[in-house]
C-alpha cells in the first residue's frame, strides 16, 4: 500500500509540474504574441503619423504657393475675417448649427 501511495504522490507531483508549465509556457507565448502585437501597432502609428504631417506640410505649401500666385497676379485682398476657428479645417458646413462659431468681417476702406 505504501508503494501504491507514493506512486500516486508522484503522479500528482508530475501532473502539476506538466500544468505548472503548460501554464507558463501558454503564457509566455501569449506575452511574446501581445508584444509583437503592441509593437507592430506602434510602427502603424508612427507611419501614420509621418503621413500626416506629410500632408500637413504639403497642405500648407500649398496654401502658400496660392497666396503668392494670388499676390503675384496683382490681387490684393479687400477685407479679412476673423472666426473662432484658426484653420478652416473644423469648421462646419452649415454654420447655423454652431451657434457660437462667429466670425467678424472688416472690409478695408
């Protein structure tokens, strides 16, 4: 009896030292997937990131070029506006549906 019990105490020894492992080593893999994940979601947004400063850069170089051509051609501007808004990028399409989005209008004399 006294075989029969160690033997069985072994078994219970082994069967939690293979789910001990099993355990870890599912988890490590685990770990090692959500880095790779974490990593490959860092290179996305920095590639994102460079794209849109990319066409940030070329927005504004643009913006630019059509001042200079509007200026160039002889045409000065008869007024200016001043809105909440610094850019016209956020602006809304329908302004009365932001009551507060005002803008002033000073046309040069």
């Amino acid at each position: 009896q006294l075989a029969v019990a160690a033997g069985a105490s072994v078994c219970a020894v082994a069967a939690g030292v293979w789910y001990i492992y099993t355990e870890q080593t599912a988890r490590t893999a685990a770990e090692r997937k959500l880095k790779q994940s974490e990593n490959r979601l860092k290179s996305v947004q920095v590639t994102l990131d460079n794209e849109r400063q990319a066409r940030i850069k070329q927005q504004k170089e643009k913006e630019s070029n059509v001042h200079q051509s509007i200026r160039h051609a002889g045409l000065e501007p008869i007024g200016t506006i001043r809105s909440v808004y610094r850019k016209r990028f956020g602006t809304p399409r329908q302004g009365l549906i932001v009551p507060m989005g005002r803008a002033r209008l000073a046309i040069r004399a």
